[in-house]
C-alpha cells in the first residue's frame, strides 16, 4: 500500500471534471500544495477521467451501476481505492452519490464537496435552476465539509454571485461556475495546510503559523 501522506488527495467525480480541472490547474501553478493521487468516476464514461488521464493522474471507475442497490459494497470498493493511493483528503467535485455515515466516518472531517448554491438554499439537484426560479436575487457557491446528509455539513467558505436582470439559469450556472473555479482550490488549500478548525456547525480559519 502507497504511504500515506497529509496532503494526499484523492477526488472522486461523475461527470465533466470542470472543478477537478480547476483543482489541477491550481497544483500546477502552485497555488495549490496537494498530491493529487487518484481520480475516482462512478460513471464509466465520465469526462472527468480524459482530463485527469491528460495531465498524468491515475483515473479509476468504479460503476456504481455494477453494485445495484449494494451501497456498502460500492462504497468499499472506494475505500479500497482510495486506500491503496494513500489518500488522506477526499474531494468531492460533482459527484452525483449521496455517501454513507459508514463512508464519512472512514474520513472524518477530511471530506469536502462544493455547491452551486448559498446553502442552505436550494441543496440537491440542480441549485442554480431551482434559484433562478425562484427569483432570488444573490445565489452563490458553497465549499463545505460532508455528513452524512444532502449538502449539510458545516460550511467552509461561501462566495455570493448576484442574479442579474437579463440572467437565464445558464448564464447563472455559468457565473457561478467561474466562482466555483476560484474557491475550491483556496478551500482545499486551507484542508490541506490542516488550517480548518471544525467546532459544531462552525468552521473557523486557523492562522497559517497555528496549523
Ligand atoms: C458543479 O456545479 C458542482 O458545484 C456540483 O456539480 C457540478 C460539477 O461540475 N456539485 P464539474 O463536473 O466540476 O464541471
């Protein structure tokens, strides 16, 4: 089994990657002081895998089609990945599975995902839709840590978009996206540098010389 480090990293994915492009770009440019160890799709074909295969990183399916209704057994099958790269810190970046008090117990406090929404406003599926229809008039982005409910735990860092006049949900998503881009990496810079304190619901940010 590969060492594990503290800024290992693994990110688990379903579909186009754009987060998870952005979380490689910010290694590259050194904004961003992970070891990018596995890409994990539980969708086979996702586009997500062609961009971390692109820049070298090891990228593995594991369908959750193949595992039918057996949770425990798929989400071990991720375990088991994760484990064998050594992987301390799990990203979440648009994958589309609910995990486990099992699965988040494995990684407690060291699993993050991001939202296309100001939580606790419109969690689930399609957030920038369910806010534009809404008519709400600042939507946003939401980096926060996993429990084991729908976009619930303890919020990390949230960035305000504003919806404008002549917006449609897809120039929304599309704003919003940009913003995701810009907050993930910082977010996930903070995780790793063990500079994120979690006290309840509350997540403060340690300064750089305490962590
Ligand atoms: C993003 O909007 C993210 O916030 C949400 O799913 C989408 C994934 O997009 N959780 P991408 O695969 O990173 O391009």
């Amino acid at each position: 089994m590969a060492q594990e480090r503290s800024n290992t990293l693994g990110v688990l994915v379903s579909g186009r990657g754009s987060n998870l492009e952005a979380i490689m770009q910010a290694i590259e440019d050194g904004r961003l002081d992970a070891d990018l160890r596995v890409v994990i799709s539980n969708k086979p074909g996702a586009y997500a895998l062609e961009r971390a295969s692109n820049r070298g990183i090891p990228a593995e399916v594991v369908a959750s089609r193949q595992f039918r209704k057996d949770r425990q057994a798929f989400e071990s099958a991720i375990h088991d990945v994760l484990q064998r790269y050594g992987v301390r810190y799990v990203a979440l970046a648009g994958f589309m599975r609910l995990l486990s008090p099992w699965f988040v117990r494995q990684y407690p406090n060291r699993i993050v995902n991001i939202h296309p929404s100001l939580l606790p406003a419109f969690p689930g599926l399609d957030a920038q839709e369910q806010a534009y229809e809404h008519g709400v008039k600042v939507s946003g982005v939401t980096v926060h840590f996993v429990d084991e409910g729908l976009d619930s735990g303890p919020i990390i860092a949230q960035r305000p978009v504003p919806v404008l006049d002549d917006d449609d949900a897809d120039r929304l998503s599309a704003r919003i996206l940009e913003q995701e881009h810009r907050l993930y990496p910082e977010c996930l810079q903070l995780l790793l540098q063990n500079r994120l304190a979690v006290d309840g619901r509350h997540v403060r940010v340690r300064p750089a010389e305490d962590a």
